[in-house]
C-alpha cells in the first residue's frame, strides 16, 4: 500500500533535483555563452556589435565573459 506522506516528501525531492539541475543547465549555459563572446572578441568582434546583436548592454556582455574567464580560472 502506498505511504501518502511519503509520496509527497519523494515528489519535493524531485521538485528540489529539478530546480538545482535547472540552475545548473543555466549555469553551463551563460558559460558557453561568455566563452563564445570571448572567442569572439579574440577575433576583433566589439563588446558593442555583440552588445547590438543580443540586444543586450555591453555591461551584460562583460558579465558573461567574465563569468567564463572566472570559471577557467577556478579550474
């Protein structure tokens, strides 16, 4: 017989798994994202053709490359 109690505690831990594996993939993701924009300031792309592309700042194209350069420098 199934433990109603114990099928809700098990669904939060799923529920929980799922938001930290999201966060996760995000993180990853805005990874990428700043090793892209690295590479290709590297190849003489401005901060502000990018900045115009993504439709975003170029304060928000500095912070994803610097998240990238932070995560190569923690290894």
């Amino acid at each position: 017989m199934s433990d109603p109690m114990g099928d809700v505690v098990a669904a939060r831990k799923a529920y929980e798994k799922a938001q930290d594996d999201a966060r996760e993939l995000v993180r990853q993701a805005r990874i990428d994202l700043g090793r892209t924009i690295a590479e290709a300031r590297r190849q003489s792309i401005t901060q502000d053709a990018i900045a115009e592309t993504l439709e975003l700042t170029r304060e928000q194209v500095r912070r994803f490359q610097r998240e990238y350069e932070n995560s190569v420098n923690q290894g």
